[in-house]
C-alpha cells in the first residue's frame, strides 16, 4: 500500500466513523501526479441516470477508465478502456455523460488536439466503440471539451476551438432519437482573433442553457476580465440577455452583457462554475480580488429582481496572485455552487483550511454563511466537481474525491497513485458504515 493510499483511508476512515452525513465511497486508484482528474471544469467527472451512478478517471498508467455502480451502494464494477491520456498536462481531463438512452460518451485528452469521443458500444456497457467524429468541422483544435444534460435526453457538447487569448466557443447538441450530433453554433462567443472566453455553462431544470464568461486577452492569466452573461430558452439556438434582449450572434466583448465588471490584474479567475436558484435565476460561482486589497476572495454573483448583485463567501486572509500560464498550483481551488429552494451550497479548497474539502452554505434570503469542513485530511490541488443530474433529480450531493498534486505551471509531481472517491454528503448511513469497519 502506497504513503498516499494509507494516508487517505486512515484519515477517511476515522473522519467518516464520527462524522454523520459524510461517506466516501472508494472507486479505484487512480493518477495523482498532476490534477488531471480533479480540475473544475471536468462536465462531468461523475453522473447519474435512473438508479445508476458513472464516473470516470485516469489510472496510475494513464488509461481511461468508467466505473459504474447501483445508487445507495459502494460496489463499482470498474473497466480500463482501450483509450490513454496524456496526464502529464492536466487540460487533458476526461468529460462523460449519459444520454435519454443509457448510452455513455466520453471526450477526453485535449489541449489543443484533434477531438477525441466515443460512445459506449450498448446502453450501460462500459466497452465503448472507436473514436469518431461529431460533426467533422472545427474538430481539430479542441480544448476545454464538456458535456451538459438536457430534459428529454438529448446532450449540449461545448469546446473551444483555437487556442488561449485566441479561440472561439463551438456548441453541438446530440439528438437521441436519430443517435447523431448536429451543429448548432460554429462560433456562439467569438474571440474575434484577439482574445478567447473561458465560459462555465448550467442547464436549469426548465431546459434553459445558463452561460457565463470571462474574456483573456492573451495566454497569461493576469488577463482575465470581467464576467459575462447569456441565456438561451430553445436548446442553444438563439440567446438572450438576462432583461430578454435577443443577441446577435455571435457574441463578441462588444455586444456581451456584462453581470460584474473586473479589471484586468484582478486575480480574476477563469472556469468556475454556475447554477439556478429555485426560482431559476443565476449564480455564478468565482473569486477575485479588490483594487483596495491583496487577497482574492471568494464570490457569488447573482441575477434578482432588481439586476445583478455581487456577494463575499465568507471571509479569507491569505494573499496570492496569478499570473504566467498554464496549470497553476494555487492555494485555493475554484469554486462549485449549487442551490435547492433553501440553501445555497459553495464547495472549494483553502489552505487557510488544510486544503480540505470545505462546504459554505447560507441560507437562500440569508447573508451569513456557514462554513464547515467535509474531510478531516488535505485533497492537495484538488478542485471541486459534483454529479449534476443526481442533484438535479433529488438535490443529493455527490462530489468526486482525490487527493491530487500539481506542480505550478504545468510541472509534474513526484505524487504516486491515490484512491478516487465519490463523497456524499447528508447520507445518514456514513456514520454506520463506517464505525463497523474501524471496529
């Protein structure tokens, strides 16, 4: 048994055994070397549909692996596929979905490279078929690929197309019933060659496409700006701006809606994560820095009856700043936010909390957030990533799980293997489960 693997399943162990509502489930091992697996903008990392759950990782070798198991059970059937990444570049993440009809697609292995997707070879199998493509344009400079579920079945499939400070956005949309992808925007942000957006992207349980932008102006970080907003009511065709003013597309810096304007040299960061209220209003999870400060904090930006408001997430005090390029090995993780008609739910990492898995939460009309922690050992470079459609279906958290290292600017790490998990978070059966194995 790995350093790492003993130091997990200690820690997890004895956490979970005095900590009702908290059960990690342990998938497999899989690579830690890099954050490959654990990066924010992986849509998805896991998911569900009807009373199954899926999840997908690098092993320590690099292959693609799915795991597959029944709801309310820990038993995963585990499969390696015939496919390997290059894990050494943590853009290269894995991105999974499930369509109407049980189907598993997989994109994966992209950093500015030809796409890379394939389906499962029969509903619920965890074989899946050769690569192909989707639609056969726009498909060899493929970065940021990510998948999103729609009411009725059919999948939203988003990348960018070009490269960083300058790319456009391309959005497909898989139909079920014919079993073939279709195009619906060769360009729905365009970079206009001078810059690109890094988006993060929800669909709402009324079938709405939520998404939200910032601008990079080059390939260094210190040049993210502002946050954008757009909404689309018919599957991705036409857009709107959150007031219903129609866009024309595509969007570029000059026609977008603005929901929070932010300088450059912000500690601005780009690809967190969005949801809905019950209501279906948006909120965009992020963090940045004031002109007046040094220290980035965490931050909800939200649409109300009155327009867009911006909100701090607790307090932090440990400065940073970003800058250069590629993957960088930051102190805090970016950000996941979800909403029932209750409660808002802000998941990250911090240093200033041992690099946990941490949990905000307030209520919806409240102000004051609560913050507690998830683990009782750090997760490294990990970043939050959860099952969208459980949550969606019965407002149940389900959060992939591994300790993860990244070296700054796309270094390797000397980490070994460490073990995937899915936490769940609120199941009353972790404290039993848990007590009878220490025991």
């Amino acid at each position: 048994m790995s350093r790492y693997l003993l130091t997990i399943t200690l820690a997890s162990l004895a956490y979970c055994a005095s900590t009702a509502g908290v059960h990690l489930s342990e998938v497999a091992e899989g690579y830690g070397a890099t954050s490959v697996n654990t990066t924010v903008f992986r849509s998805n990392s896991v998911t569900s549909q009807g009373d199954r759950q899926y999840t997908s990782f690098y092993d320590p070798e690099g292959y693609v692996c799915v795991a597959r198991r029944n709801l309310n059970e820990d038993k995963w059937n585990v499969a390696r596929t015939q496919y390997k990444g290059n894990v050494k570049d943590a853009h290269n993440v894995i991105s999974m979905a499930v369509d109407g009809k049980g189907y598993i697609h997989l994109s994966f292995d992209h950093h500015g490279h030809p796409l890379r997707y394939v389906r499962s070879v029969a509903p619920d199998s965890l074989a899946f078929g050769e690569l192909e493509s989707m639609i056969g344009r726009n498909e060899t400079n493929v970065t940021y690929p990510e998948f999103h579920s729609l009411p009725g079945g059919d999948l939203i499939f988003a990348y960018r197309d070009g490269e960083s400070g300058s790319g456009n956005m391309v959005l497909n949309r898989y139909d079920i019933e014919s079993g073939h992808w279709k195009r619906i925007h060769d360009i729905l942000i365009d970079g206009e060659g001078k810059r690109n957006a890094y988006w993060q992207m929800c669909t709402s349980p009324d079938g709405r496409i939520h998404l939200s932008w910032v601008w990079r102006e080059t390939w260094l970080v210190e040049t993210n700006h502002d946050l954008a907003y757009a909404v689309s009511d018919d599957g991705g065709k036409t857009w709107k701006k959150s007031d219903g003013t129609a866009y024309a597309l595509p969007i570029t810096m000059k026609t977008a809606e603005y929901a929070w304007h932010i300088p450059r040299n912000s500690e601005l960061i780009n690809q967190t994560s969005m949801t809905t209220d019950a209501s279906g209003r948006p909120m965009i999870a992020t963090y940045w820095r004031a002109s007046d400060s040094h220290i980035p904090q965490y931050r909800l930006v939200s649409r109300t009856d009155g327009g867009w408001k911006m909100e701090q997430v607790a307090q932090r005090s440990l400065p940073f700043s970003l800058s250069g390029g590629g993957t960088k090995m930051i102190p805090i993780s970016r950000p996941q936010v979800v909403a029932d008609s209750n409660t808002v739910y802000f998941i990250f990492r911090d240093l200033e909390r041992g690099s946990r898995v941490s949990l905000a939460s307030r209520s919806i009309d409240g102000d004051e957030w609560q913050v507690t922690d998830l683990t009782d050992f750090s997760v490294d470079a990990w970043e939050p990533t959860i099952d969208k459609n459980l949550w969606k279906e019965g407002g149940t958290l389900n959060i992939f799980v591994q300790i993860t290292s990244q070296g700054d600017g796309e270094k390797v790490t000397d980490a070994g293997p460490t073990p995937v998990y899915i936490l769940e978070y609120g199941s009353p059966s972790a404290e039993a489960i848990y007590s009878n194995q220490v025991e």
